[in-house]
C-alpha cells in the first residue's frame, strides 16, 4: 500500500510537471505571436 501512495504521488508530480511546461511553451508561443504586449 505505501508503494501504491508512492507511485501515485509520482504521477502527481509527473503530471504537474507536465501542466508547467505545457503552460510555459503556451506563454512563449503567445509571447512569439504578440512582441509588443510584452513591451518588447
């Protein structure tokens, strides 16, 4: 049972990971698409 709460915590932190750099490649294409909302 503690390695099932082990490996289920993992995919947790997997899947954040996930959601973070999803998030991020969405904030720089967003960035790419409009320069000058950024004051760039």
């Amino acid at each position: 049972m503690i390695i099932n709460t082990a490996k289920d915590s993992f995919l947790k932190i997997e899947n954040v990971i996930l959601i973070q750099i999803m998030f991020a490649t969405d904030k720089f294409s967003i960035r790419a698409r409009h320069p000058q909302s950024f004051g760039i």
